[in-house]
C-alpha cells in the first residue's frame, strides 16, 4: 500500500509540476525568497499559511526525527499538506542547495479550491491526509530499522 501511495503522489506531482512550468512561465505575482544551503524553511509545528512553489534549487523534506522522504526541485510545490488536513506543518522543509522559491499565501489557493468540484476537493483533502500517514509510517519504520541495527 505505501508504494501505492508514493507511484499516486509522483503521478499527481508530474501533473502539478507541468502546471506550475506553465504558470511559471507567465507573469507571477508572489513573493520571492532566497535560502541559502542548509537554512530552515518551515519546522514541523509551524502554521501552515503559505505553500511554496521552487523556482530554482533543491529542498529536503524531513520527518520530527530527522528522515529525509521527500526531495524536490525545480517546478515543485510544498507546504500544502499541513494546511489541506488542518493542522500545523508535519514536516521540515530545509533548502538542500541555495534556492528561490515563490511564496503562495493559502488564501489564493483556498479561492481556487471554493470554485472546484467537491470531488475533486475531497481527492486533494484524501491524498493529503496519505501523505502524512505515509511519512509517519516511514518514519516509524525507519526508527524500528535503527533500532535493530544497533542491537547487532
């Protein structure tokens, strides 16, 4: 099930990515904000009022106990799942490389969520609440994997 979910939000992602590349590509009025290698974008319990769409670079995206289970790069957004489940950010999101990224004020999304289809609302709101479990699962058998490891 967890690869399932992983080959859903990679097909999602290309998707979104190829709409943001087309977005990009046109006038954007969002703020711009430059991080430097290794500074923290968001932690894990911050509000999730913004997402983000990577202009350039890379940012990782790490679980409470440090695992990486996200990558991402230009065209890619982040920064969203916190907010769609309503609740503070799950995550960290830490720049891998100096990056620009676009900041998205939620509002601007909710506007366009409020005109879309309820399905489609409720697809977003589930593949959200996957991905949370997904990286909560990791992380756990990634603790699990640690801990066996150091018995050996």
């Amino acid at each position: 099930m967890l690869i399932h979910l992983f080959v859903m939000e990679y097909w999602i992602n290309k998707k979104i990515n190829c709409f943001w590349k087309e977005i990009m590509k046109k006038k954007f009025d969002h703020v711009q904000k430059n991080f430097n290698a290794g500074d923290i974008i968001y932690t894990i319990g911050d509000r999730s009022d913004l997402l983000y769409l990577i202009h350039s670079g890379t940012v990782s995206i790490r679980t409470r106990h440090g695992l990486e289970v996200g990558i991402l790069n230009d065209g890619e957004i982040f920064g969203e799942v916190g907010r769609v489940i309503g609740s503070p950010r799950t995550v960290t999101a830490k720049a891998k490389t100096n990056c620009t990224v676009y900041e998205i004020d939620w509002s601007n999304l909710q506007t366009k969520l409020d005109g879309a289809d309820a399905v489609l609302v409720a697809i977003i709101r589930g593949l959200s609440l996957r991905i949370g479990d997904a990286n909560e699962l990791a992380e756990k058998f990634w603790r699990d994997l640690s801990i066996y490891k150091s018995l050996e």
